[in-house]
C-alpha cells in the first residue's frame, strides 16, 4: 500500500515537474502572438499617422489651391472691368479720332486758302 501511495506521489511530482517546465513554455507561446499583434498594432499606428499626415498636406494644398483660385477670380473680375471700359472707350476714341481729322482736313484746307490769298496779294 504504501508502494503504490509512493507511486502516486512520484508520479504526483513528476505530473508537478512536467507541469512546471510546460508552463513557462506556454507563457513564451502566449507572449509570441502577443509581441507580433503589437508588432502589428505598431506597424498599423505608423500608418494611421503616415495617412494622417497625407491627408493634413491635401488639406493644406487644397487650401492654397482655393486661396489661389480665389486670387484668381478676383484678378479676371479686374481684367475683365477693364477691358469692358475699353470696349466702352473704342466708339468715343474712334467719333473723336473722326472729328480731328475732319478739322485737320478743314485746316489744312484753310491754310491752303489762306496761302492762295497771301500769293495773290504778293502780286498786286
């Protein structure tokens, strides 16, 4: 009886032994899938802010495009003022340019009358 109570306790302790080398074992077996999903946490954190940082840089060049635009809309809102003030010019400029030619004509032929006066008063 006491053969088979020894027994038990060897194989008792010998359970216990194996119990205690397996642990440690399936601690380091636990701990791997653990160190690859932080792994895998890390490497998905660094990209969360690699896209984050594109995102703040479209943003920003989005921005600077709309400011542009902006800058734009109002420089051919400027252009186009003007050139309609030109357009508006082109008739008076062109009735004034008529004008001064019709009194250039009149006064190149009042010059031309009054040089034919001065001849014929030369001969008397």
């Amino acid at each position: 009886m006491m053969a088979v109570r020894a027994q038990k306790q060897v194989g008792s302790v010998a359970l216990l032994a194996a119990l205690l080398l397996i642990a440690p074992l399936f601690a380091v077996a636990q701990q791997a899938p653990d160190k690859a999903a932080e792994r895998k946490l890390r490497q998905q954190q660094a990209q969360v802010q690699t896209l984050q940082q594109q995102v703040q840089e479209a943003q920003a060049a989005k921005a600077k495009a709309d400011a542009d635009k902006a800058r734009l809309d109002t420089e051919k809102a400027a252009v186009e003022g003007k050139l309609a003030r030109q357009a508006q010019e082109i008739p008076r400029a062109q009735g004034a340019l008529r004008k001064a030619n019709d009194e250039l004509k009149a006064a190149a032929a009042a010059k031309a009358e009054l040089v034919a006066q001065v001849a014929a008063l030369e001969k008397q």
